[in-house]
C-alpha cells in the first residue's frame, strides 16, 4: 500500500512556529524565573529558620506549573495543610471540565476556583512589590500558597497551633454559674462570648498592635446597645498604642487607662465570658486580647469591682447581703490597722476601761510603739502571702498558713508584737480576699500603709483628713470619660437599683444610664405573681 506523503510545510509558517514555541519557552521560563525569585527572597528573609517550612509541588501532567506552600511548623495544622492543600493541588488536570488547550492560565484559574477548598481564602495580590502581608500571614500561622505565574499569593486559614482547652477560672471562683473560662486563643475567646449573644449586632473588630508582635485584638460591642462616642474612643487609644509587642492584655491596660498615677484600676479585667457579656448588655466594650485569657471591659466603675456574676444568680436579698458584706470588707481591709493605731496611740478615751486595762497588760512588756508593731506585722503578711503565691501549688498554702502561725505565735511570745496587733492584722488580711478582683484588692493593701502613717500622726482626724482625700481622688476619677463613682457620684437615682442593693432582674428595666447608648431598655419582663 502506497503511502500518502505528509503535505510540506512552508517554511515562513515553520519559522513562525518555532518563534511561538521560543516565545513560550521564554515565557516560562521568566515565570519560573519569578517564582525561584520569590522563594529565594523568603528565604533569605525568614526561610533560615528550621520551622518555616516551604514545599515545592509541580501541578498537572500536560502542562505543568510550579508552585509553592509556605507555612510556619507548630503554628499551622499539618493535617489541614495536607488534605485541603497538598492532596488539591497535585491532581491530574487531564480530566478536568476545560475543552480548550490546557495552559498555565487555565490552571491558574482552575486551583483558585476547584482545588482550594480551604474555608478561609484571601487573595494577596501584587505579592513581589510587598512582601510584609506574605511574613505576617505565614507568621501568624496561615499557610501561603505562591503559583509560577501568578502575581498572586493566596492564603489560607490553617492556624493549627497546640493550645489550653476551655477549663474554671481560677482567679473567680464561684458557687453557682457557668463553670467555663477564657482562654490564650482569641478564636476560642469570641466563640465563647459569641455562643451566648447569639445577635447580628455583636460585633468584634480587628485591628493588629505591637510592631514586633503584631498582636490580634478584638474590640467587641453590641451596636446600639454601646455608646458610640465610647467605641470611638477605644479604637482611637488602641490606634496611638506604638510599641515592639504585646504579651498580655496588662500591656493594653497601661497603655490606654484614663489615670497613670493612682492605685485604682480604671480598667475592668476578667477571664469569665459570663462577666463579659454581662457587661456587653450593660453597654460596656468588651478588649480581647490574643494570647491571654484575660479579657479587659471598659468603662469601668469602683461599684463594678465590688460585683461578681454570682450576684445576678442568686435572688435579690441573697445578693444584696453580699454586696453590703463586701463594701464592709473593704472599709475593714482599708481602715483596721489605722484605726488600732489611732485609739491605742491619741484615743485611749473611747475605749471601754475594761479593754483598756487588758491592752495595756498585753503592751506592757512590748518595746515598740503600735505604729511599729503594725508595719512590722502587715510587711510579714505580705511577704507569707507573695511566698505562698509564687511557691509550688503543694507547699505555697502549706507555707502561708504554717508560716502565719508560726510567726505570730513566736512574736507574740517573744514580746515583739501584742497579741491584739495578731488579731487585727489577720482580720484585715482576711478582709482584704473578699473583694472580687484582685487588683483592687492590692489597691487597698497599698493605701493602708498611708492610712496607718495618718493615723500615727494625727490620730483619727489623720484618718479623717485621709478619707477626704481618697474621696476627692476617687471623684476626680474617669474611665473613658465616665465618672469612676458613677451612679453615686454624680447621684443617678434610676441606677441605684443595681449598685450597692440589688433589686429583682424583674425591675432591672434599664441600663447604666452614661454607659449604654441609644438602646437603653434591658427588660419589660411584668413583676412575677401566682
């Protein structure tokens, strides 16, 4: 059989065709060029270290395409990576829906549109003239994922990174509520908060701080239920923040307080998302922090640090009790020592001639004076219970209470201190656990030294005259432009029903009247009746 002969081709269309395929070598090979650029800059940049990862895969069998996912090892889920990234990528475009030729373009398109299934997907463009939103995505734990001739950079969610799981708080215990706490992981944080307000109004806005860190955080409010002069205000102090890093949301406290010089905190932390919320629907704006299960709620008010969330799952009367219990405590923690020292020093007069007598019998054979004593006792205290607090969980309340007795049992018998000044001092150290939060209880353990110094010095007008100060100071006090005494000072008599006495949730009707902003009623619940 004769074979026909294959027609010639001319030699300007061959000529033609090998300057296409020259062109689309040259092509190529720029591109490829671009991407061995890339990875070449990255790792120069951050590649050196042993946990930055960079895997290089080939895509498709008839036309292939280079390209590479960079990620962070121990930041990242290797899993994720895998089955959404990795497994998608390497397919054989061969069996794939497009009819035309298949080209590097097509498969481009392909993977952004097919094979990354990754639930969250951003698209960086124009990569090469910028390379900081590539460092901070890998950096942060997200994967990056850089295709030969794509100017393109796409990142994917795959933070994977290992972390503590949601347990109790352990610096707010309490008998009935949730048991569940904040955690280190921003994610699981505004999950926690976001299972309980379940309103398209609550909203977390982004914003990074430290320049080193880059740290994540999350003003959360609740739209129209906040005052909005007071959001504004809150991201206007978290934009001025300039500084290396963040490590923990004591930073953001001391970096956007109203008042540096004074012991009271005008900024509210806590690691329960039920006091979070809480004051979420009071109007307040709720500061999350990634990298610490502490959470910072401003405004803060000198009434918020004598609640707790207990109060509001106990009925009215139950509450109302404590609340007295704990304001009680506080003037106790504050005053105590001064008092003691003030009667036994200037007063002897307003004591009974009975107690008189045994407390001269009991100072008879002690060589200092009752300021002395005082001082002397209230600086042991607080070095037992920093040791008890920086100790092995095992020991440190074996320390403390061992210590304490010890201590005292020896100074009294040594005729160092009165067996009075032991009980006062340990009346006021067990005053000073009642309040809630612990920041304002190291408020009071500060102030006391100075009330004692009045007391010493002037006797009860001292403490008087000290009163009037700490009075002055507290309404001079502002959190985010709220007076600190609110609702006492200035007097608002609609809030007092959820101050020092607590009424029923039923005739909770509003909220704080300066904290919360247009939406101001909380309830219409009718009063319960049979």
């Amino acid at each position: 059989m004769k074979k026909t002969p294959r027609p010639l081709i001319p030699l300007s269309k061959w000529k033609s065709n090998e300057k296409d395929n020259k062109n689309h070598a040259k092509q190529k090979s720029e591109k490829s060029h671009l991407l061995s650029e890339s990875l070449a800059k990255i790792k120069k940049d951050i590649g050196h270290s042993p946990d930055i990862i960079i895997r290089e895969v080939k895509i498709g069998t008839v036309e292939i395409v280079l390209a590479a996912v960079i990620y962070v090892d121990g930041l990242a889920d290797k899993d994720l990576i895998h089955h959404t990234i990795l497994q998608n990528l390497m397919i054989d475009l061969r069996e794939t829906r497009l009819q035309e030729e298949i080209t590097s373009q097509k498969i481009i398109q392909q993977i952004k549109e097919f094979s990354l299934s990754a639930g969250e997907l951003e698209i960086i463009k124009n990569y090469q003239t910028d390379y900081e939103k590539v460092y901070e995505t890998i950096l942060s734990g997200d994967s990056v994922i850089l295709i030969d001739g794509s100017s393109e950079a796409y990142k994917i969610g795959t933070k994977g990174w290992e972390g503590r799981g949601v347990e109790e708080p352990t610096s707010e215990q309490l008998v009935r509520g949730p048991k569940d706490g904040f955690t280190e992981n921003i994610r699981t944080n505004t999950s926690l908060i976001r299972r309980r307000i379940n309103d398209i109004n609550l909203v977390f806005e982004p914003i990074k701080v430290g320049k080193r860190s880059k740290t994540e955080i999350a003003i959360t409010y609740i739209k129209e239920i906040a005052n909005d002069k007071i959001v504004d205000e809150v991201r206007e102090r978290l934009e001025r923040i300039d500084i290396d890093a963040i490590l923990e949301s004591g930073y953001v406290e001391s970096l956007i307080q109203d008042e540096t010089y004074t012991p009271f905190p005008t900024v509210y932390n806590t690691e329960r998302p039920d006091a979070v919320v809480g004051g979420l629907l009071e109007g307040r704006v709720a500061i999350l922090v990634d990298g610490t299960p502490f959470v910072l709620v401003v405004p803060a008010l000198f009434i918020h640090f004598m609640q707790s969330s207990e109060d509001y799952y106990q009925r009215a009367d139950i509450s109302t009790l404590i609340r007295l219990l704990r304001v009680g405590a506080f003037l106790l923690s504050l005053l105590t020592p001064a008092a003691y020292i003030a009667v036994t020093t200037y007063h002897q007069e307003m004591l009974p001639t009975t107690l008189l007598v045994s407390l001269t019998a009991q100072r008879e054979g002690v060589p200092f004076p009752a300021f002395i004593e005082a001082v002397f006792m209230e600086l042991t205290f607080e070095i037992l219970r920093e040791a008890g607090i920086r100790m092995p969980r095992a020991v440190g309340a074996a320390i403390s209470i061992v210590g304490a007795l010890v201590l005292g049992q020896a100074a009294v018998e040594a005729g160092l201190v009165s067996a009075t000044m032991v009980i006062v001092v340990s009346l006021t150290a067990i005053a000073s656990f009642v309040t809630p939060k612990f920041n304002m209880a190291i408020s009071v353990r500060m102030l006391r030294f100075g009330f004692m110094i009045l007391a010493a010095t002037f006797g009860l007008f001292g403490i008087i005259l000290g009163l009037i100060i700490l009075i002055a100071h507290l309404c001079s006090l502002r959190s985010f432009g709220v007076p600190y005494l609110l609702p006492f000072a200035p007097f608002v008599l609609k809030d007092q029903k959820d101050g020092i006495i607590r009424l029923s949730l039923w005739s909770l009707k509003t909220r704080p009247k300066l904290v919360s902003g247009k939406d101001n009623v909380r309830e219409n619940t009718p009063k319960p009746s049979p």
